[in-house]
C-alpha cells in the first residue's frame, strides 16, 4: 500500500530524515519507533504531504505521491492525526469533528458524517455541542482521532496519540487502534510507550539520527536485545516519566 523510498528531509542546514525506507501493507499497524529528534514526526510529516520532502520516493497504491499537494494525500486515503492533537479548543467537539471533513475550504471528496464516526465515539457524542476545552487529555485525543476519520482515511497515521495521557487513557487509545485496524484500517503509528504499541503492531522500525537502524516483525523487535536496551529499558522509563 505503502512504499517509502529513501526519504530525506532537511531543515536548512538539519539533515531530519536521512535516507528511510519503509512500507506498509494494506491491514497491518507498523509502528515507528526511536528516541526524541530521531525524525520519526518528519517521516510521518513527509508521507502525510504535511512537508516536502528533500529527496526520495512516496509511492501510495503505485502513485507517486512526492510533490503532489497536501489536499492530494488525503484524497487518496493518508490522514494524519498529528502530534499534540491540535484540537481547537474554543470550537465545539462537533466543529472540530466536522473540520476532518474540510480541506483548504473544500469537502474531502467521500468524506464521512458525524453521525458515521460518533458510533466510535460514545463519549464525545454525549459532548457534541461542548467547547473542546472541557474534553479531558483523553478525549481530546479521540476527538483528534475522530476527526482524522471524517476524511475517511484508508491509512491513518498516528503520530505520539498517547503522549501525555494517563495508563487508563492510553489504554483506551490502544484499544481504539485494534478496534480500527480490525474494521479494516492501516495504520503507521509513532509511538514512546514500545512494549504496548509492539504488542499491537504487526511489524516496526527503529530510528535513530534519521535512519532506520533495526526493523523486523514485532514479534521479534520486543525480544531483540537492542530493542530492549536502548528502548524498553531505563531510557523508556525516563521517557515515560518525563511527560507523566
Ligand atoms: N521545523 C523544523 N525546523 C528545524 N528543525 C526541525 C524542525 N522540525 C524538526 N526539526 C529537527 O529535526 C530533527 C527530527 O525531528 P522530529 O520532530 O522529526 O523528531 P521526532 O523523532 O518526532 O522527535 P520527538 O520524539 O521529540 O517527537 C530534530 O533534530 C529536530 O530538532
Ligand atoms: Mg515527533
């Protein structure tokens, strides 16, 4: 479904992204994995259309999709639910649902409804004319999701959807994913809590200074000795506690 080839991206003089390669196959959940800057929100930036690409190849269902407009991206089915949610706070949940809707002042051609996406969504369909201020971290976090939906997404990209949210939430927000890939929904997710996104993940990809330095099925990522050292030892411990 997927196939990224040899992405690079580069802020000025920042080399991000330095030569990825990865894909996705139509019902997996692939999961990206790799310490803070280590490009994991450019990649998925770049396959979303959010930001240009400095080099390499996006092939989605055999489109080239590098140098198409963003609007483009979702059209075909690549929906980003991006990092920190970016919720409109003062609009009701229901506007900001209804925005997943609307590209550059369009419709997303085939988009969903509302009332579609809310069966998902029981506890934002009791909020639906509530300012989105009053939705707690979790919520806002469906909402996000929710609104991703509208576009009606073929691949949605997840980006840290439970940075920030206490286990209960995050173990909501887990559960949402298996619910969606089980309705037949691809997903690439970016993701600091490894051991719970690996055990939901069909396969996954370590990133570290903007190269893929481990890949494999998730499965065997969860026992690899360099998986465990450097991700799902202290280091994941002092990255979990550092946004608890
Ligand atoms: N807009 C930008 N301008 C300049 N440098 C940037 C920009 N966005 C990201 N970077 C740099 O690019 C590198 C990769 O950033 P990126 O956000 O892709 O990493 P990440 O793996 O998602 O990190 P995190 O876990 O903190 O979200 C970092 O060194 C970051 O400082
Ligand atoms: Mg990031």
């Amino acid at each position: 479904m997927l196939d990224v080839k040899d992405l690079r991206v580069n802020y000025g003089k920042v080399a991000a992204v330095q030569g990825i390669s990865l894909s996705v196959t139509a019902g997996e959940i692939v999961a990206v994995i790799g310490a803070n800057g280590a490009g994991k929100s450019s990649t998925l930036n770049a396959v979303a259309g959010i930001i240009r690409p400095t080099a390499g190849s996006i092939l989605f269902n055999g489109e080239a999709m590098t140098g198409h407009a963003a609007h483009r991206y979702i059209q075909r089915g690549i929906v980003q639910v991006p990092e920190g949610r970016m919720i409109f706070r003062t609009l009701t949940v229901l506007e900001n649902l209804q925005l997943g809707a609307y590209r550059l002042g369009s419709f997303v051609h085939g988009h969903a409804s509302p009332d579609d996406v809310l069966q998902q969504f029981p506890m934002l369909a009791d909020r639906l004319h509530e300012p989105a201020s009053n939705l707690s971290g979790g919520q806002a976090q469906m909402l996000a999701v929710a609104r991703g939906l509208m576009a009606k997404p073929s691949l949605l990209l997840l980006d840290e959807p439970t940075l920030g949210l206490s286990p209960i939430a995050a173990e909501d927000v887990f559960r949402l994913i298996s619910t969606l890939r089980n309705e037949g929904l691809t997903i690439l997710i970016v993701e600091q809590n490894v051991r719970r996104t690996l055990a939901l993940a069909d396969r996954g990809y370590v990133v570290e200074g903007g190269r893929i330095v481990l890949h494999g099925s998730a499965e065997n990522l969860i026992k690899d000795d360099r998986l465990v050292a450097g991700y799902l030892g202290v280091k994941a411990d002092r990255l979990r506690k550092s946004v608890q």
